[in-house]
C-alpha cells in the first residue's frame, strides 16, 4: 500500500471510530487531524470535503461488515448453516469490534433517517443490498422455499433481536444479552424452517 492509500485507510478508521462515538455530523476535523498526525489542511489533501470523509467512513464500515459478518457465511451451504454464523459474527460485531460505542450502522441509521442526501442514499443502498442477501437465505431455509412474505417476516425478527440485543446489554446491562438472542433466534429458525410453519 502506498504511503498516500495508506494515510487515507488511517484518516478513514479514525473517523469510523469518532462517528461511532458522537454520530457522523460529531466527526471533529481538528481531533481527526490530530490523531493521525496532520493539519485540517492536510486532511484535503486527501479528501474534497467534510461530506467526502462521511461517504468514506460509511462505505468503509458497510464494506467491514461484509468482511465480518458475511465472508466466513459464505463458504457454508445457502439457508440454516449461513444464518446461523451470520447471526453469531453480528452479535459479536455490535459486543466486540466496536465495543466503545455500539454498532455503528444502527447509529448512522438512526442519525441519517430523515436526512436526505448522498450519504443517506448510500447508507440505504447498502443496507437493501444486505437485506436482499438475508431474505435470499431465509428462502432457503426449507424447500419448498419460503414465501416472500414469511422471509421478510423472518428477516424482520432477526433484525428485532440484533437491536434489542444492543439495547438489553448496553442501556439494561442484561449479562445474558447475547443468550438470549442467540435462544430467539434458534428458535425462529426452528419454527420458519418447518413446513406446518
């Protein structure tokens, strides 16, 4: 990696990790040029613009999402055994790799619902990508495949129990956040994968 990529990717993360602590309009110019070790002006040298940085840092964390959650479901056979990995590596993505703040995109999402624009647009674009790919799986949970309406049913409850998994941990201190989630999520599978469901 060239020293100028290189220079970017550090700008990039730092950035991630302010906008998961404080939102994306919280990210500070002056503390990111300060813990990367170059002025505001030096900042443009790799960027535009302020709103360039944003589109960056939401890019960067969908794209690490990917790598996180989705990468090691990929290689498994399409419905249970993916959702199942998917479900572990998300609710270790929101405890672990970003256990400072929480998961990032539900704050982006949360921060950008009603902000029209570019950033909001890439955000929802990314996340409809995601979406498109669950729904896919929870269609091959069983065969004959799931109905369009029973896999968005479904894919709404897992979405339901990565946030209230968030929520119980990190606002109730519930120690068994994660069991708990992991338990209603088994037993979703458990009642979507049969035929009498």
């Amino acid at each position: 990696m060239r020293k100028g990529e290189a220079t970017r990717v550090r700008i990039v993360g730092e950035a991630a990790r302010q906008a998961a602590l404080r939102g994306l309009t919280g990210v500070s110019l002056s503390d990111l040029a300060d813990a990367v070790g170059l002025s505001k002006s030096g900042l443009f040298k790799h960027f535009d613009s302020k709103d360039d940085i944003h589109l960056a840092v939401v890019e960067s964390v969908m794209d690490r999402f990917g790598e996180m959650i989705w990468k090691p479901a990929e290689i498994l056979p399409p419905g249970r055994a993916r959702l199942e990995v998917i479900f572990e590596r998300w609710l270790y993505w929101c405890e672990e790799e970003w256990a400072e703040s929480g998961c990032p995109i539900n704050a982006f999402s949360i921060e950008l619902d009603d902000q029209p624009g570019p950033l909001r647009d890439l955000l929802r674009r990314r996340l409809l990508g995601w979406r498109k790919t669950l729904l896919r799986e929870f269609r091959a949970l069983r065969d004959p495949a799931l109905s369009e309406a029973e896999a968005q049913a479904a894919y709404f409850q897992m979405k339901s129990f990565i946030l209230g998994h968030t929520d119980s941990r990190r606002m109730m201190g519930d120690d068994d956040a994660r069991k708990s989630a992991s338990a209603a999520f088994d037993a979703l599978l458990d009642r979507t994968s049969r035929l009498d469901a």
